[in-house]
C-alpha cells in the first residue's frame, strides 16, 4: 500500500480540505502537515491539497452532525496549534469520532429541520470522552496547549492608546490564539475600537465597535501613541522601578512567572520607554 503524505496551508478551512480529500478518495494519510512542516519518509507520495471552502463547510457540517458542534468546536481550536503533527492528530481524531458516531435518524426528533446540521443529540458519548484512546489523548493534549497559550495571552496583554481613539495590543504567542482572544476582549472593550496583533502568525484581530474580524497581513503601520498614553507609560515604569526592591531582585523566578518572550511587549519590562520625557523617568 502506498504511504500517502497531504499538505495544506496551514488554515482551518485548509485542514478540513485535506480530511475530506482523504475520505472522498479513500486513502488514509499518514501525514497530514504544513507544507514547511512535512519531513517525507522515504518512499512516501506527498500530495497538495487545495484550500477549498465549500468542501470545508461539508466537513464542518458532518462533524457537527455526526459528532456535535462540541466535537467541531474542539477541532477548531486544536487546529490553532504550532505542533509540526498537528494536522495528523486532527485528522486521526476526526476519523475516530466519526467512526464510533454513527449517522442518527431524525425521525421523531422535535427540532427535525429546525438544527441546521448542529443537532447536539448524543453528546454524552462524545469522542471527546475517550482520554485514553490513543487517537484522542494527543487531541487533548494539543488542545489544552493552545488553551493554555490564550490563557496567558489574557493575563499579559498590554493594550496602547493610539491617535485616532484606538487601543493596540501586540503578542508573540506560541499558537494562534487571536480568534480564540477576541470574544473574550470584544465582551468587555464592546463600545471601543481595538486590534491584537499576533506578530508571530502575522494575523490581526480588528474590532470596530459592532463586530471583529481577522485581517492577515505581513506590515503594520500604527499611529503614534496619544500623548496622554506616552505619559501613563512613563508613569508606569517609573512607579514599577521605585517600589522594586533591589535586595530581593530574583530573575529566575520572574522567569518562572512570565516566560522571558512576553517581556518586549510589557511596558514595565521595557529598557526605555517613547516620550519618558513627558512624565520623567528613574532607572
């Protein structure tokens, strides 16, 4: 039997693609990777997959239908991690949840017609629920992973006040957690413009007032910061580097507690600061 390799964008819609390319040609990968991720074995056929939407949209639909929204919900933040093998753990993933759940018949159902595909009928024995299974134990590994990285994302972000009356955050997280962040900060910033750049995946999250979206882009170009921002940042640092006790000064802790990555972009944790004239500065 021919050892198969799939390789994808990297997107979630990209990612789907390649799960239904497997089931509609009747092959089962053994890889299912980024392009720049995939290490061929010798002898293995690689193959591209092109992104496509609507068989994106058809996989989502049989996922939700079959395994739940949960299930689906679960496949898409997973999908969001940096792991080198994390297309193949989806895709074993999706294959044994849509193995053990089997089509249900609709008939009798009170919300038949109504459920659009997201009917949530049998979820007490969800895939989800089989930690042990060797196809699903890496899932949630992957998983609780890019939860952990959001988690952090939430403690250490630090928003800037821009010209223009919008606020600007920017983050290197170790998986792309900006959609996964803007619910969450869309919720309580509902009456202000902002955007969370993600520096790493180069991806932007911009929230208007009314709705968020993502933007994909390679350069930035920012207004200044607002005065009245150059001054609180000043007055920030200056307060963290008074009330700092040099006796007690313990670097590897301070590591333990926020990894060193986060630190170019926490304003107390900055050498220097823009516009520390404005408020003045003791080092």
């Amino acid at each position: 039997m021919t050892d198969i390799a799939y390789t994808y964008d990297g997107s979630l819609e990209g990612l789907l693609s390649a799960i239904f390319t497997a089931y509609a040609s009747k092959e089962d990968p053994s890889d299912i990777a980024r392009a720049e991720n995939l290490q061929p074995r010798l002898g293995q056929e690689v193959r591209d997959v092109e992104t496509s939407m609507e068989l994106a949209l058809r996989v989502q639909k049989g996922i939700c239908r079959t395994c739940g929204p949960i299930a689906f919900d679960a496949v898409k933040s997973t999908s969001l991690s940096d792991d080198p093998a994390t297309g193949s753990i989806v895709y074993r993933f999706v294959r044994y949840a849509m193995a053990k759940h089997k089509p249900h018949d609709c008939a009798g159902c009170t919300r038949r017609m109504r459920c659009g595909g997201l009917c949530t009928r049998g979820q007490k024995n969800s895939a989800l629920n089989d930690i042990a299974h060797p196809s699903v134990a890496p899932f949630h590994e992957l998983n609780r992973t890019v939860y952990n990285e959001r988690h952090r994302m939430m403690q250490f972000l630090r928003f800037e006040h821009m010209e223009g009356d919008v606020w600007f955050a920017q983050c290197n997280p170790l998986a792309s957690v900006v959609p996964l962040l803007m619910d969450w900060f869309a919720g309580r910033f509902n009456t202000q413009a902002f955007m969370i750049y993600d520096e790493v995946h180069r991806i932007a999250g911009v929230y208007e007032g009314k709705d968020w979206y993502l933007v994909k882009t390679d350069e930035l170009v920012l207004p200044e910061r607002s005065a009245e921002e150059r001054a609180m940042q000043a007055a920030w640092k200056r307060f963290y580097d008074t009330v700092a006790v040099e006796a007690r000064y313990n670097p590897e802790l301070r590591r333990q507690f926020m990894p060193k990555r986060f630190w170019r972009n926490i304003t107390e944790m900055k050498e220097t600061l823009p516009g520390r004239e404005i408020a003045g500065s003791r080092r």
